[in-house]
C-alpha cells in the first residue's frame, strides 16, 4: 500500500462537521504512522484544500481543480501543473 484515499463524504464536511475533520485527521494521522500518502477525494472547495493542508495531507483531487474532460484536455492539465502553473 502506498497511499490512503480518504472519502469524499469526510472530505464535504470539512469545516462543517467536527466529527468528520477528527475522522480526516485520524486518517492522516494513521497514514503517518504507516509512512504512506494520503490523498483527500471529492474536493470542491478553498476551503476543504485550506482544512486538508492544515491536517497535513498530501494530494488532494476533486471539481475544485478540474472537472473530467477529454484526455487531451488532462494531458494539458498535467503538463500546466508539471510546470508549476496551477496553484490550488
């Protein structure tokens, strides 16, 4: 294993529920302790990235950085952020 993926239904209550920011910081917190990445799933907000950098998690992906599109489309997406063009 060498990532955690963690659910976009904690993700959503991010900064709403206190409950479901104690589960996301466990998870990472676990992750830690495994010495594997997380990634938070279903980010649609500044403020889930906001929350999700302050728990220390490490990827995160979701409609706030991109929606799904054609592949070409991607490929133009993974190249901005190769260069350092994208900020979320």
């Amino acid at each position: 294993m060498d990532i955690i993926k963690i659910d976009r239904s904690f993700i959503a209550g991010l900064g709403r529920n206190r409950e479901d920011e104690a589960i996301v910081a466990s998870v990472i917190s676990l992750a830690r302790a495994l010495e594997v990445e997380t990634i938070g799933e279903g980010v649609e907000t500044a403020e889930h990235v906001v929350a999700l950098r302050e728990l220390g998690c490490d990827h995160a992906q979701g409609f706030h950085f991109a929606r799904p599109g054609p592949a070409a489309e991607v490929g133009k997406l993974l190249a901005a952020a190769e260069l350092g063009e994208l900020v979320g």
